[in-house]
C-alpha cells in the first residue's frame, strides 16, 4: 500500500504543480498590484520527506522542477528546486521537530526559490525589474501567503504524515 501511494503521489505531481499555480493567479487576482506566487507545492513536499526515499524524493524535486519549467520558466525551476529539496531531505530530522520550524522552512523556500527565480532571471535577461520593486512587490508578498498557507494547511498535512 504504501508503494501505491508513493507511485500514485508521483504520478498526481504535475497536477499539484499546475493546480498550485492556478490557486496563486487566483489569490494574485484579489491583488491586482501584487504578484504573488504560491508555493503550496513546498509545503506538500515538506511532509513527503517522512514518506519517500531520498532518491524518490528528489525525482519528486526534478518533475516538480520540469513541470514549473514548462510551464514558466523554461529552464530555471529544476536545478532551484533539485538544490533546496536534497537541502530539505538532509536536515528533515531538524525542519520537522515543531510547528515553528516547518514554518520557519516554508518562508525559507518561498524566499530561496523566489529570490533564486528572480537572480537567474535577472542573468539571462529575461527580466529587467529592479530588486526593490520585486522584493516590494513579489517577494514580500509571496512570502506572506505562503506562510498562510501553512497556517491553514499545516494542521491537515500534521495529521496525514505524522
């Protein structure tokens, strides 16, 4: 059983990619002046370390990676999101000891994909935003959701994974 929901959780990845991105244009159209970007996947793949292997784990990490890749960036998301979930499965043993660091490491991912995003953007020119118009206005932002969002969802993961 637990085979199947590993494999059945891999397979349904791509849809939580393409369904957390909808959920973000949705929350940034209650916004309009903000971009927001959410980040619920992490969260999702933060409670999935008690479940998978490390090297399951990271294939989760690249299709995750491959999915966002099509769908925006184009060749940014995999190595982010590869880098931050093998840092995630190394100190899983810290990140989930309480509530506070699982939210503490949700504000982190969120800033280290955003701003990672944001960086390698910024190097192959594909954007031209200025750092404080984009801490202003996406990071910040994007940060507070995805901390919501981990205040509402975190008691459902607590009681699915642990």
């Amino acid at each position: 059983m637990r085979l199947l929901k590993q494999i059945g959780i891999f397979f349904l990845l791509p849809f939580v990619v393409l369904i957390d991105a909808h959920i973000g244009q949705l929350a940034g159209s209650f916004f309009p002046h903000f971009h927001l970007a959410s980040h619920f996947l992490f969260l999702f793949l933060l409670f999935e370390t008690i479940e998978v292997s490390e090297y399951l784990y990271l294939a989760y990490c690249c299709i995750a990676g491959l999915v966002y890749d099509i769908y925006f960036f184009h060749l940014i998301a995999t190595l982010l999101f590869i880098l931050i979930g093998a840092s995630i499965h190394k100190f899983n043993s810290v990140i989930l000891l309480n509530r506070w660091t699982r939210m503490l490491t949700i504000v982190v991912m969120s800033f280290l994909f955003d701003m990672g995003s944001y960086l390698l953007a910024l190097a192959m020119g594909l954007t031209v935003e200025s750092m404080p118009v984009f801490i202003v206005y996406s990071l910040v932002p994007s940060m507070i959701l995805n901390f919501l969002w981990m205040l509402i969802f975190q008691y459902i993961f607590e009681k699915c994974y642990l």
